[in-house]
C-alpha cells in the first residue's frame, strides 16, 4: 500500500509549456464531459468578456479597511488619469482626446453596475459577479453592510476628531504645570475652556501644522471613504434585489444560509441544475455559458484569483519574503516574517502588485511581466508615500489601540493586555488555496479555545508569578481605600499623601490590578487532560498547521515559544504591526525593489492559463501532477473537498481522498476489535479493567473526524525508513496493550 501511496504522491516537478497547457486544463477539469462543450460556445464566453482592468475589479471584504484603502488609491488614480486625458495636449491632435475622455468615463460607468445581472440575465464581468455576490453573502444581507459600513466610518472619524482634539486644543502645559504644583489656588480651578484652545494663531507652530496636516489626512481619506461608499450601497442594494427576486433569498434567509446552497441557486439560473425534463417555474436565466459556471470550484477559483497568488508567495518554500535580504542585517532586530505579513504591508501589495497583474482577459499582463521597472518604480512611489504617512498612521494606531483597549476592558476585565490573537503571519500560513473567508474564520473561531488549551498544559512562569502578586497588593489596597470611602466619602478627595490625594492612588492600584490581572494564569496545567502532543494535533485540526520541527518536540518549550510568536498578546502584535509601519518604507523603496524579477518568475512559473478563464495560480487548480508533494496544496484539497462533499475533483485528488479513507476503516476496526474484547472482561481483575478502558479511550479518542489528522498520518506512512522504527515500536506497544488486556 506504501507503494500506491508513493505514486500518489510523486516527487519530481516538470515544467509545462504553454502549447501544453489546455492539455493539463482537460485533465484537471472537475467536469470532463463539458470541456468539449466549452470550446464549441466560446463565441458565449467573448461577449461576457468586456474591455475592463482587473484594477476596477471589487475586492473581498474579509476585512474592511485594506479593501477601502486599495479600492481608494484605484479611485484617485483613475481620476488622476481621466483629468490628465482631459487636459490639451500640444503632442496629440484634438480628434484623439475626446474619445480617451469618453471611454473613461463609460468605463467608470460600466464600473459600478458591471457586477450585477440586468434584467434580461446579462453580465458584463463574470468575475466581478462572483465576487460581488459572494461579497453580499459574507456580509450578510444589504441592512448588515449598511450598518458595517456606517458604524465603521463613524467610529474611524470620531477617533480621528478624538485624537486631533487631543492633540492639538488641550494646553496639556497648563495641566500638567497644575498637577506639578499641586495648587488649590483659582488658577488651577478655571473651566475646561481655560484648558481648551482649538485656534493657533497667526503664527502656528511646527507642531500645529502637523496636528492639521494628520486632520485634513484622513479627513480626506473619510471623504473618498464615503463616496465609495454611495457606490457600493448602490451596488448592494441591486445584488439584494438579485438575491431576493432571482434567487429567492431574503435579509433573513442570508443569515444563516450556507454557501453551497447560493451556488446551487445560480447553477440553477444557468440551467447546469435542472435536468431537461424536469419544467421550470421561472424563464429567467443568465446569460454565462455553464460550461463555465459548473460546480463551486469554478465559483472559488475566480472568487480568489488574486488572493491564490498572494497564498502562494506567502506560503511556498522559495518565497523571497522569508529571506535574509529583506532587511539590512542591522535591521534585524526584529523578525523578518513579522513585519512582511503585516496588514499594512498586504495593503501595499495590493495596490503595487495585485492590482496590475491582469489585463482585460483576467490573463496575467505581458507588460507586467516583462517590465521589472515599472514595478520596481511603483514600489519606490509607494515607499515614499509611506514614508510621509509614517508618523501620521502611527498616530492615528495609536489613538485607535487605546480606544478599543478601553472599550473591551469593560467587556473583558479578567484579561485586559493578555487577550492572545493570531498574527498576521500565523493567518496566512492558515489560509489555503481556493478558501473562501468565511471558510478560513470559522477555522480561526474554532482555533481560539485549543491555541489556549496548549499553552495552559505549560506552566505560566515566573512573569505569572509576580503578576499574581502585583495583583495581590493592588487589590489589597483597592480593598483599604474603598472601605475608607464608605465611612466618609469626601476622605478620597480631601486627604493627601505624598502630595497626591487618595483617589488618585485608588486610580493607579486599580490600573496595576487590572494590567496583572490579565497576565495571570486562570487554571493549573495538571488540571488539564491530554498532553501537549495531543492538543496540538486537535489545534493542527483547526488551523491545518503542523510543521515537521513540532512532531514529537510539542513538550519543549521550544515549539511552545515558537508557537506563542505566532500568538501574541494583543499588545505585541499591536507593537509588531507599528514596526511594519516604520519598516515599511525600507522595504518598499530598498529591499521589494531588489526582488522584483525574482517575484515577477514566481507568478510566471506558478501560472496556468486556462480557456475562457483565464490565469489561475497553479496552486489553486489542485494541479498533483507538478506540487504532488506540496502539502499547502495537498491540505487545501482535502479542505474544500471537504467543505463540499458532492464536488468531484481530479483523479488524483480523488485517489487521495480514497487513501484517507482507507486510513480511516483501517483505524475504526483497530477500535472495534479493542472494544469488542470489553464484554469479555468480566472476568479480568480491577488492574486489568483499567488498563482495558485505558486502551480503548485512547483508540477512541483520536480525531476522526479531523480530515487534516489523516494527511498527517499519510504522510508519516509515506517519510520512508526514518518512520519505520517508530511504527515498529507503535505496533510493539499496541500488542503489549493486547496482551495486558
């Protein structure tokens, strides 16, 4: 069975030439019968097929922000270049600039209403379509957006007016010349607008104008904000009418609707669905030819087009982002991967890198290819841009961390500064090929408990310890002030100390007890069950992440460090996502530049150009032929067959499948036959019940429903002779457990 296996899984990498390619696109095909269908109706596909960049494409809106800085930079710069056409040119006769100015403003008109069908089933981008329609399943619903989209533009001005009033009416001076002095004169008595002056003068400081500078910033992103959002409202509220009248789908019903059945209803409009003898209640239909609509890894595959790729050069083994080159070695102080995966730095990859790569077709651009300099020179522009944000987008964190702190101190007062959460990082070594988000944040959601559960099996350490007793004298002296001022209330206020009033000591104590507090370990380890191999082998089930260096190693606190870098506290990540900020111009004018032609052979060698699709990472089309070893793609099959258990892939992932399966029965008779001898045990000793229940709660105990378990496990079969010792005394000890039973 090895054997079988090994074939499944081969070794060697070829390279396909392009005459080769619609070849390999028949194999991989998900549904072989209609290949011959498709090349006959490509007279269909052209016309679904407009003159539109992949750049006025929408984006997903797994998070809210990085889509609206992308979609806003795209925005200024083609209003950049419709007011440059617009403007007399001595080099161009005049016949020539009234037909650019007005197919750029057709474009921008098809723009915003090319993503949602018309009434006659037409649609003028199939892949803004899908993205558009998935985008309002994500969000749940037109009101969900509305509210989303509101609430977070109100909350992003309010702590912009917040921290700019802060900054620059407070006469912090006066202040804190009063706090110095601890005075009860009536200087230090006045109104707050003694304290308070929003007005500089004529003669404003250096640092006035900076405060103004940081307020018109990012008042004027909150304008570009809100005019994208008039065209996305728009264009939801004609995706919700689509939903609705098309395919029957109400608010309430796109609440807990699942994706499989969304894509059964388009499927169902295309008529790929119906069986031909069956009538059909509407005559609405779309018009996409379903040759190219077929099953939902059609649907995945030009949903994530762009984010495929970005997977892939997060996530490959030769990606140039992990390298020593990144980062001048006297700036490496700090871990490289870190300040790369950063949310600041996808951002400027978006708008640098994955906004320019396709052309009309949604084929990868020959001009982007060949052009190194271009790219080289966008990532220079982009550092420079950075470089004069810098200070005003760490302000603005800044700000927004201490608010939102606040806010979940109140909702979370047992751990304040200790919430753990994933890195960015951690995130793209979790995502997958073809993965929806929604997909990937129930795995996150379900990552959370079992992350806490493996660092609880470690003791918490001497950090913990004096935490726990900085707590103890912090509470101990909130316990005394607080009895104080319930026998008179006005003792807080009036009595001093050091020149301080009470009051303010119960403030500080409270701040320390709730900072300790939260450092604090909750729960014994030896209360725990399980041991650290298997809760990281349940977590790995959830965040499909299980390198070779942990395997047998989950008990050192080498794998345990090493796994707390990939989640922090939210104060170290809020601190590593402030270094990207400040790295970020480094690595975009210096160390980026540097590896353009490297990045630009990445995309090329890892491209697959399909008929009427278009180029897919290779990656993404489960392509076992080439990456059969690659267990990014291997886990990513495995995850989405997984996730729709009717659609049928390529032969070879359907063999892998298979071999799960047979790992699976092979197991589950190993458990039947375990516990089969339990009715023969009435005759056994107490030692020899134990023992017996012992054996059968830990044949039972595996997790089989954890499909990620069993690629590990095959994998393991597959390392060759390193693994057979192991297996050798895994089958001893399960024979010494027969026995003893």
């Amino acid at each position: 069975m090895n054997e079988n296996m090994r074939d499944l899984l081969p070794q060697d990498h070829f390279h396909i030439d392009n005459d080769e390619e619609e070849l390999l696109w028949n194999a991989l095909n998900d549904n072989h019968h209609q290949t011959r269908e498709l090349s006959t109706r490509s007279d269909i596909s052209q016309v679904h097929t407009p003159d539109i960049s992949s750049k006025e494409l929408p984006s997903l809106r797994s998070h809210i922000h990085l889509p609206a800085i992308s979609s806003i930079c795209r925005d200024v710069i083609t209003s950049t270049k419709i007011a440059w056409a617009k403007q007399p040119n001595p080099w161009r006769s005049g016949n020539n600039r009234a037909p650019s100015s007005t197919n750029a403003r057709d474009t921008r008109r098809k723009s915003t209403s090319m993503n949602v069908p018309d009434g006659q089933g037409r649609v003028d981008h199939l892949d803004g379509f899908l993205i558009s329609l998935y985008n309002y399943y994500y969000q749940k619903g037109f009101w969900s957006i509305v509210t989303v989209e509101f609430v977070s533009l109100i909350t992003g001005f309010f702590s912009v007016s917040l921290s700019s009033f802060l900054l620059g009416c407070v006469e912090w001076k006066h202040l804190i010349h009063c706090s110095s002095r601890m005075s009860e004169s009536e200087e230090c008595q006045q109104d707050l607008e003694h304290y308070v002056s929003c007005k500089a003068g004529m003669n404003p400081s250096f640092y006035h104008l900076v405060v103004a500078f940081y307020f018109c910033t990012f008042l004027v992103y909150c304008f570009f904000r809100s005019m994208q959002l008039a065209r996305t409202l728009r264009e939801t509220r004609e995706m919700g009418k689509f939903y609705h009248e098309r395919l029957h789908i109400d608010e309430r019903q796109v609440q807990t609707i699942t994706w499989d059945e969304v894509v059964g209803r388009v499927l169902d409009l295309l008529g790929a669905n119906v069986p031909n003898n069956v009538k059909q209640i509407s005559s609405y239909r779309l018009q996409i030819d379903s040759s190219l609509l077929s099953n939902p890894h059609d649907f995945a595959r030009r949903i994530m087009r762009r984010e495929n790729y970005l997977t892939a050069c997060m996530n490959h083994q030769s990606s140039f982002f992990r390298g020593l080159n990144i980062l001048h070695p006297r700036l490496q102080f700090a871990s490289i991967t870190q300040v790369m995966f950063s949310r600041n730095m996808e951002c400027n990859l978006n708008i640098c890198l994955v906004d320019y790569m396709f052309d009309t077709s949604n084929k990868l651009s020959d001009s982007f290819l060949s052009n190194v300099h271009t790219l080289q020179k966008r990532f220079v522009v982009a550092g420079i841009i950075n470089l004069v944000l810098t200070p005003f987008i760490l302000i603005y964190r800044i700000f927004h961390f201490f608010f939102v702190s606040a806010q979940e101190w109140h909702t979370n007062r047992t751990h304040y500064f200790g919430t753990r959460r994933w890195s960015s990082y951690a995130l793209w070594k979790f995502r997958e090929y073809n993965e929806l988000p929604h997909v990937l944040d129930a795995r996150v959601a379900r990552s959370y408990p079992l992350a806490e559960k493996y660092l609880a099996l470690f003791p918490p350490g001497a950090f913990a310890i004096v935490a726990g007793g900085i707590a103890f004298c912090a509470s101990s002296l909130m316990a005394v002030l607080l009895a104080v001022s319930l026998l008179e209330e006005s003792i807080l206020l009036e009595t001093t100390l050091y020149g301080r009033q009470l009051l303010w000591y119960l403030t500080v104590a409270t701040a320390l007890f709730a900072l300790s507090r939260s450092f604090t370990g909750t729960q014994s380890p030896f209360s725990l069950e399980g041991n650290c191999e298997e809760a990281m082998l349940q977590l790995s089930g959830a965040t499909h992440y299980f390198p070779k260096e942990w395997r047998g190693q989950c008990h050192t606190f080498e794998t345990r460090d090493e796994f707390a870098s990939l989640f922090p506290y939210k104060a170290i990540l809020f601190a590593q996502e402030c270094l990207s900020v400040l790295m970020a111009p480094y690595i975009l004018c210096v160390s980026l530049p540097n590896c353009a032609q490297e990045l630009l052979s990445f995309l090329s060698s890892h491209t697959l150009t399909l008929p009427h699709v278009g180029s897919v990472c290779r990656f993404g089309e489960f392509d076992f032929k080439q990456y059969g070893n690659d267990r990014k793609m291997q886990s990513s099959f495995v995850n989405f067959k997984q996730n729709h258990p009717k659609w049928t892939g390529g032969e070879q992932g359907e063999s892998l499948m298979q071999r799960l399966g047979q790992l699976k029965e092979e197991e589950m008779e190993k458990s039947i036959r375990m516990t089969d001898t339990f009715y023969e045990s009435q005759f056994l000793t107490a030692s020899q019940q134990l023992l017996q229940s012992q054996a059968i709660h830990c044949a039972l105990s595996k997790p089989q429903d954890n499909e990620f378990y069993w690629l590990e496990k095959l994998q393991l079969q597959l390392a060759g002779p390193s693994c057979h010792d192991d297996q050798e005394e895994l089958r001893q000890n399960e024979e010494s457990d027969d026995e003893a039973v």
